[in-house]
C-alpha cells in the first residue's frame, strides 16, 4: 500500500510540474512527455522530474523575453556566460564512477536526472542548451582538446562569433568563459556540431559528426528521449 501511495504522489507531481511550467520553448527536445518524466523518476527518484523542468524553464523565461526574435550578439555573449556555470554547478563524476563504463557521453536528461557529470556530458548540456535559445549550431563545436596542465584528454564547448574569430571556451573547469587564445593550457584535437566534424586548425570541415560513435548513439538516446 505504501509503494502505490509513494507511485500516486510521483505521478500527481509529475502531473503539477507539467501543468505549471512553461512551453515557450525552441525545442521539442525539452518539452518532456509525462512518459519520460515517470521513467526518470522511477530511475533517480522523485525529485529527478523536477532538475528537467528547472532547466527547461530557465530556458523558457529567456525565450519568452525574446518574443521570437533572433538572440543578438549581446544575448548570445549573456547565454553563453549563463550557461555555463548553469552546467557547471553539476557535480563531477568520471565516468566509470557514475555509469561503470570507461566512456560514456550522458544526455542532458541523464545528466540533470542523474545529477553527475564527466567533462563531456557539460559540454553537451551547454551545447542544446544554447541550440535551445536559437544559438546557430554553425558558431557552435564540442570541442575535443587536449589539457596539458593534467596531461588528459578533456571536451569544452567553444562559441565562435564568426568563423574566424577566436572562440569563447566553455569549461567546467572554470566558472568563467575565456577566448581560446588565453587558454593555452588547452591543446585542440578535433571539433563538431550537428553536422560538421573538423580537425584542428583545418578552416574547412573534414568530415561528418555522424562519424563519431558515441555522438551517433548520444543522439539516438535523445530520439528515444523525445518519444516516450
């Protein structure tokens, strides 16, 4: 009797949760279904449902003050600095502490339900977090670098305003964005966005994202995310 009263109020508070948050939102992929919010719940725990729609309504307010409107140059910089440390304030878990796998790239869902993150999962949540906001995926790259100050492979998120500017680094490492060109202790590997897969240093993409295994299977997680 106490498992099904516990599994009424879930359920219940799924539904208020719904019910009171916004759906002023650019993408479908934050517009949670109750399916997956129930799944959520069942797997972290009754209060998981609410870390996704706190960040789908801090996405949500600012679109709203948008009004349709494409974000300027001044809004992207003021995203990009709010998101980051939004992500940031997740906690720190490699990998195989959190997932048991060697490597593993979380969806933001996983991410915020789980409350745990390796250094790629926050730059993945930056990344459809800024999407979201109307953000062009083309300023945008996952960016694989190499940190020499511990000698290990790590991800950021890099803004380019323009194709050839140098780049805002988004980094959980650091609560505040830097250009590239401060961040020498980051040595570029390869980068990509929705569509494009690009060598350091090359001007021209090289390829396709679609070449990267765990991006494939990142963004297949998203589709099932989506149609729960």
């Amino acid at each position: 009797m106490a498992c099904f009263t516990d599994m009424r109020r879930t359920v219940l508070r799924i539904f208020l949760l719904l019910l009171c948050c916004s759906a002023a939102v650019a993408s479908g992929y934050v517009q949670f279904s109750s399916g997956l919010l129930r799944q959520i719940a069942a797997r972290w725990g009754s209060d998981a449902p609410e870390r996704l729609i706190d960040w789908r309504d801090e996405l949500a307010k600012r679109i709203d003050r948008q009004r349709g409107v494409v974000p300027s140059a001044a809004q992207i910089l003021v995203y990009l600095d709010d998101f980051n440390g939004y992500w940031n304030d997740v906690r720190y878990y490699q990998d195989i502490r959190h997932w048991h796998l060697m490597d593993y790239w979380a969806t933001p869902v996983e991410t915020l339900a789980s409350e745990g993150a390796d250094c790629e999962d926050y730059a993945i949540g930056k990344y459809f977090s800024l999407k979201a906001l109307g953000v062009p995926v083309q300023n945008l790259r996952i960016t694989y670098v190499r940190a020499l100050r511990w000698n290990q492979a790590h991800m950021v998120l890099a803004y380019y305003p323009t194709v050839d500017a140098d780049p805002y680094i988004l980094d959980n490492l650091h609560r505040n964005m830097e250009l590239a060109s401060e961040r020498t202790d980051l040595v570029p590997v390869y980068s990509f966005n929705d569509e494009d897969l690009w060598v350091a240093g090359a001007t021209e993409a090289g390829g396709k994202s679609s070449q990267i295994r765990l991006w494939r299977g990142l963004q297949d997680k998203m589709d099932k995310e989506r149609t729960m």
